[in-house]
C-alpha cells in the first residue's frame, strides 16, 4: 500500500475519533471509537513514516487535513459556526501545507542534483539530507544521520 494512502487512512482515522469525542459528550459508548480511531490513526501514521516520507511533510498534511475535514464536518454534523474567519484560517492552513510540500520537493531536487554523479565524484559531500531516509539497522530500525562535521 502506497504511503499516501495509508496517510489518507491515518487522516480519516484521526478525524472519525475527534468527532466522536464530540458525540462522545452524548453517548459515552463512543469513547471506543475514540481510543480505537486515534490508535489507528498513529499506527497508520508510523507506517507512512516507515516507507519513507519526511516527518514534516506527513505530520503537517496529516494535521491540517484532519483541522480542515473537522471544521468542515463538525459544522455539518454538530451545527457549528461555520464563519468567514473560520473558512480563511482553512485556506491559510491549505497553503501552509502546499508551500512545506513544495518545499520538501524542492530540497529533494537539490539533494538529488548535488549526488547525480555527473561532475565523475559519487557526489556525496559528507552532509545528510534532513527528510532522507535512513538505512535500517540489523533490527530494522533507523540509524540515526551522520553529519559532517564543520570546522
């Protein structure tokens, strides 16, 4: 399964448990849905992290995502407001998002222009990308970067 969509899952998840602590007000039952959705949520999370995709850019699509669809939806099905400031902050947060997105795409673009090999070097300058994936160790866990070290 394809990181984005199991960031969708982790986003969908997410949502479903907040506006269920909403209805858990009413129905305490809900609070299953609560600790399961939220539960669901990280574990999908953690496995968008494992395949690779940069911690800001999933922790930022994933929250604001999850802001907007409970903005929206808790208007919808809990009768909030639903204003003109409360519509531009989502535009702002859709933006915020967009712009760490192409940013990410950006720096991967240098990253990947600067090891191309072309100029006849490896093209490694001893640095380490900062959302570059890491090679798991032997118990398949990330090793930490190694940075050079500037004098």
């Amino acid at each position: 399964m394809s990181a984005w969509l199991l960031l969708i899952g982790a986003i969908l998840s997410e949502v479903t448990a907040t506006l269920s602590l909403r209805g858990a007000l009413d129905h305490s039952a809900l609070y299953v849905v609560v600790v399961a959705g939220y539960a669901l949520s990280f574990g999908f999370l953690a496995l968008v992290l494992r395949r690779g995709m940069g911690l800001g850019v999933a922790y930022g699509i994933w929250a604001a995502c999850g802001v907007v669809l409970t903005a929206i939806l808790s208007a919808l099905l809990f009768g909030e407001a639903f204003t003109v400031l409360k519509a531009s902050g989502i535009v702002l947060i859709a933006a915020g998002v967009a712009v760490v997105e192409i940013g990410s795409h950006r720096a991967r673009g240098t990253v990947d222009a600067r090891s191309d090999g072309s100029d006849g070097s490896d093209g490694s300058d001893g640095s380490v990308a900062a959302d570059a994936p890491h090679a798991p160790d032997a118990l398949g866990a990330a090793a930490p970067a190694r940075r050079r070290e500037d004098a």
